[in-house]
C-alpha cells in the first residue's frame, strides 16, 4: 500500500503497525531478560506493584484506561501464570 498517496486515510493503519511493531519489540525485550510477561499485561503488573493491597478491577479500569472487560481478562491470563491472585 502505498501510504503517501493515500495520506490521513492510512493514519489508523499505520498506528496500528507501528503498535505492533512496539509490542513485538517488548515481547523480544522480556525474553532477553527471561522476563515471563506479556506487555499486554505490564499496565496491570504496574499499577498492583505499587499498591499496597490488592484492588478492585474497577479500580484499576480507571487507573490504566482499559475497559473493565479487557481488565479482567488481563487479570484472568495473569492468574493462570500465577502472577497475581
């Protein structure tokens, strides 16, 4: 596809490579480092790593700008690799 000739139309298009590019990079990242964590997961992973207790999923929707759906199966991936409870 030629962008330039299509200009703003392929804006959407464009951003959305360029998200997977950036999350292809940081999946490649986390295992260089062994690190077990998919970047979907990491706005999660974040905000509980600095709580000082558990919250509600609710809570942490709001906190990320996720929808409360995406949030709970987020929660629900990282507690089968036994990441949160």
């Amino acid at each position: 596809m030629d962008f330039d000739k299509i200009g703003e139309m392929a804006l959407g298009s464009r951003l959305r490579a360029l998200s997977n590019k950036v999350t292809e990079d940081a999946e490649r990242i986390y295992s260089l480092y062994d690190v077990e964590l998919k970047p979907k997961w990491f706005p999660v992973f974040y905000f509980l790593s600095n709580q000082v207790k558990g919250a509600a999923i609710t809570l942490i929707a709001k906190e990320i700008g996720h929808s409360h759906p995406s949030v709970i199966k987020i929660v629900r991936e990282m507690s089968k690799q036994e990441l949160v409870l």
